[in-house]
C-alpha cells in the first residue's frame, strides 16, 4: 500500500519503464535533496556514474513481479558525492519497478544529513593515502581501506574472513623484524588504553609510519584503529638531506676559514670551529648568542666596532661585505681579519639571516710587511738600503733647502776588508759588518740617516748640520767608535776611511753628494787610510784621471 510505502525506513522510488522516477518516499526525497517530487519526472539514470548506467541497464531490464533482484552500484544524489548503495528491485504489476535503495555508508539507512555526513568520511576513509583497519576488542577486523590491502598485500579470501590474526602473520612476513613488532602489538593488547607511534621496516625495503590508538565509546573499550603510510620516498630524501647535512657540517667543521651566521633575528645559528679559533675559543667554551656578543676593532686605531657596525651586524641590515678588514683579539694577541658577507634570502626575498667568512691574515700582514722592509733595507745589517736612503736623503735636503740647514753626506769605507774575508772567511765578515752597523746606529742621532750602500761601505746623511769642520769632527769620532767595536772582535787589521761632502756646497741632489763624498773617502785611502776626508773639486779631476 501507498501508506507502507511512504513510511518505509529506507528510500524508496516507482520508476516507470524508462527510468523515470514517478514516485518517491519520504526518505529519497532526503536522500535526493528534494523537498517534494519534481514537477517534470526526471530519469534515474541521470544520478549514476556512466560507468555504472549499462549495468543498472541490464539490472532494469531483468526484473520481474516474480523476481527481486540485488544491485550494488553508486549515486550522485546530491553535492557530487558517490554514496555507495545496495539497490534491491522488482515489478508492480503495472509496469512500473519499484527500488529500495540500501545506503552502505552508514550505520542507519534514510538518515539525513548525517548521511551525507558519514558519506564524506567514507570517501575520505577509501581516499586516504594511509592504510587503515579497525580491528575489534576480540581482535576481528572489522573494516578497512583499499591503501591497506594495498600495502600489505592481503589476500582477499583473508579480507573477507575477517581474521586479524591472519593479517598480522601475512604483515609479519613482510617485516624486517617481525619477533619485535608481534611483541609490541601483544604489548598493546594487554594494554588497549595506549597509544603507539612507529616506524616499520620492510623486507623489500619499504618503510612505513605505523600510528595506533584505542577506540571508545561511552568509556568502553571497542577496537583498535590502524594507520599505515608508505614513508619510503620521505625516509630517501630525508636520509639523502641528513647525508648533505653531515657533509656541508664536515666542511664547514674543517674549513680554515671562520663562518658565522644568524637567523633575522641576529641569533648566532652558525659558529664553526675555525671562528672558535679566530675568536680565542675552545671546544668547551659556550658559542655566542648573539651577534652583539662578537668584539671587533678597527684596524687602523685599534677602537671597538660599535655593534651596529660590526661585520656580521652590516651583512644583516644587507650590506656586502668584501674584503673589509677589522681587528680580534685572541689571548690578549692582536690578529687581522678580512671579513667577507651578505645577507640570506629565501626564494620569496624573505630576509633568513646573515653569513660571514673570516680570514686571518695576521700572517699576511706580517710577510708583505717584511717583503716591504726587505726591498727597502740591508738584509745582513738591517740597515736602510740604497733605495730608501736616496728617498730619505732627497726628502731631507728638501726640508733643509726651505730651513736654509746645511747637511753632511759621508760614505765611510772599511780597510782591509777583503783581507778579512780571504783569512777569517765569509761568516766572520758579516759578524764585523753587524757590529760596525750597530756601533754607527748607537752613535748616530735618531733624526740622522744610516745606510748599508754594498759591500764594507756605509752612506750616512747629518741632518742639521752646522758646518764643515763640526761634521769632519762626527766623522772622525764615528770612526772611534767603530775601530773600538771592531777591535773588540780582534781583528787589529781593520781600519775606517770616511769621505764628507756637504749640502749646498758640494752639491743639492743625493746621487752627486753621495759621489762627491765617495771622491772624498777615496782620497782619504790614498793619504794612508784610516782618516776623514772634506771633497775637494780636484778629487774630480784626479778621480777622472785614474
């Protein structure tokens, strides 16, 4: 009867022979969406998946008032969502066929909304990337998803048995170590209240997430939830990143020079060991918080950086750094850095922080500082070179043209050197050399220039220089003092010969005052050495001659 029909606990519909729905109970028109039968009947056909219309077709055409068949397929009734039905049908004797629509994703038929509800967790439950089973109190599985049985590879005449016991030997089969995973799930069994996270090892190399947790209900214990997912792909890039870490980290480690970053915020993030070095640290030491925290001098006054305009400091506010040189201090030692950096950016131009190299170029320093002192001084004695003396001397004779000063040039010769030499050897001629270098640097003023020129001869310029004979009476004393050094080393045979020309008389450039005194100091040899000498313009003429 009609009243039956409306008040049937599932949908119900009259179709005529064409599909055309011609009458609905109260629950279709839920299960439809609609709030009365439409005006203009529509097609049932139009609520199938066309995969699924030549079946339904067939299933249509087959029934009979004598026969009532059974169709499990999908309806799109509303919201686009395939509900998941059990279709059970047959003929009225009119012609018409009259279906009762069995929803199969929900405990209760003709619900509702919460049909709907419970249609969208069954999709999200058959759709979920993770393996999932609901095992019950007495261990029988009650449901599971497709990613499950994909996963483990459960055959299906177990899946339909509903034996959990039965799947958990074909998982263990699976396992790398199944002993410790069959203990841990009796662990769990004996204690259903907990809940347990995991990782799986696979014979054949896969790994899987394993999450596990109680199911309750009104505080009674009914299940246990499973949840497996394929992880192999995550745990690779994972391991492969880790490798890249280790690596970038050893370089880093090892690395001579300092490389310190922070985060946007100027938190150290970054301090590896060579910058534990760099800033007089040890391994024990505790490593920097803050930028703030990191003392920097200026190089030329040895004044501290104020913190805003530190290295690491400036690449932050997104200055590059190149080659810029500040001053540490490692266990009270000074030592120079050249600092190079910028700021870091993501891909977005997001600021992630900033990173500095350092490099200790202390060393540097100190090589080009004392290739600089050797191209310009005597590497036996120390002593200005030639080059250096004719810079001083012409910057002297300037200061002395505009303070109308006189100055003395004297080249001072060492007698019998050779003969030194040829007896005592090489060794012993270089020890007198340093000695009379040290005697003349202790005897000379500070303002007075003092120059190895080659060989056992020495050019000096006085400075300030009153007159001749005051400079002939310098002379002869420094020839003192060096025979009295020289004495000391016990060679008697050595004797001092010292040329003197003077400034402006004798000449206003240094190459013609240097050779004037050299005249000089040579005529001092030929008047029987060991004497001082003023040039003369005949040493000119009598130099020419010889």
């Amino acid at each position: 009867s009609m009243g039956l029909f409306e008040h049937l606990p599932i949908p119900a519909i009259f179709l005529d022979p064409n599909t055309r729905i011609l009458k609905a109970n109260n629950r279709a028109l839920s299960l439809f969406g609609w709030q009365s039968p439409p005006a203009e009947p529509v097609l049932f056909t139009q609520y199938l998946a066309s995969a699924e219309i030549p079946a339904f077709t067939d299933f249509y055409r087959q029934l009979a008032i004598d026969r009532e068949l059974i169709l499990t397929t999908g309806l799109f009734p509303q919201h686009n969502l395939r509900v998941p039905v059990t279709i059970k049908g047959t003929r009225a004797p009119g012609g018409e066929a009259i279906l009762l629509i069995d929803r199969n994703d929900a405990c209760f038929t003709g619900c509702g909304g919460k049909c709907l509800h419970a249609a969208i967790l069954e999709t999200e439950y058959q759709k979920n990337p993770g393996g999932i089973a609901l095992v019950s109190e007495r261990m029988e599985l009650i449901s599971f998803n497709s990613e499950f049985v994909k996963i483990w590879n459960i055959p299906p005449e177990i899946l339909h048995s509903r034996d959990e016991l039965a799947c958990l030997k074909i998982i263990m089969k699976t396992l790398a170590d199944p002993k410790g995973f069959f203990e841990r799930v009796n662990e769990l069994y004996r204690n259903p209240g907990e809940v347990s996270t995991d990782q799986l090892y696979l014979k054949d190399g896969r790994v899987l997430y394993r999450h596990t947790h109680p199911i309750y209900s009104y505080g009674n214990y009914l299940g246990r939830f499973w949840y497996y997912l394929d992880i192999t792909s995550f745990k690779a890039a994972q391991y492969q990143l880790e490798r890249q870490r280790i690596f970038h980290s050893a370089i880093l480690e090892n690395i001579q020079d300092g490389i310190v970053a922070c985060d946007a915020d100027g938190r150290i993030c970054l301090f590896n060991r060579a910058s534990r070095h760099l800033y007089g640290q040890t391994l024990s030491d505790p490593k920097p918080v803050h930028l703030s925290e990191l003392e920097h001098y200026a190089p030329d006054d040895i004044s501290p950086i104020p913190p805003a305009e530190t290295p690491l400091a400036k690449a932050l506010a997104g200055m590059t750094l190149k080659n810029e040189e500040v001053v540490v201090f490692r266990k009270h030692t000074q030592h120079t850095l050249r600092v190079n950096g910028q700021a870091m950016h993501d891909s977005e131009g997001k600021k992630l922080g900033a990173v500095i190299s350092l490099h200790d170029i202390t060393d540097l320093n100190r090589v080009k500082e004392q290739l600089r002192f050797m191209a310009y001084h005597d590497a036996l004695t120390g002593l200005p070179n030639r080059r250096l003396f004719h810079d001083l001397l012409q910057h002297s004779l300037r200061h002395a043209q505009r303070h109308n000063e006189q100055v003395g040039v004297l080249v001072l010769d060492l007698d019998n050197f050779k003969a030194i030499n040829d007896v005592f050897g090489h060794d012993v001629g270089d020890q007198i050399l340093q000695e009379v270098a040290d005697s003349l640097r202790q005897f000379l003023r500070g303002s007075d220039i003092l120059c190895r020129w080659g060989g056992d001869e020495f050019v000096i310029a006085l400075l300030e220089s009153g007159h001749a004979n005051g400079v002939e009476k310098v002379a002869a004393k420094l020839g003192e003092k060096v025979l009295e050094r020289v004495l000391t080393t016990g060679k008697s045979r050595l004797s001092v010969s010292i040329g003197i020309a003077m400034y402006p008389r004798h000449g206003t450039e240094p190459d013609l005052l240097i050779r004037n005194a050299d005249m000089a100091m040579y005529r001092a040899k030929r008047l029987g050495r060991n004497r001082c000498e003023i040039f003369e313009p005949d040493d000119l003429t009598i130099r020419q001659s010889e």
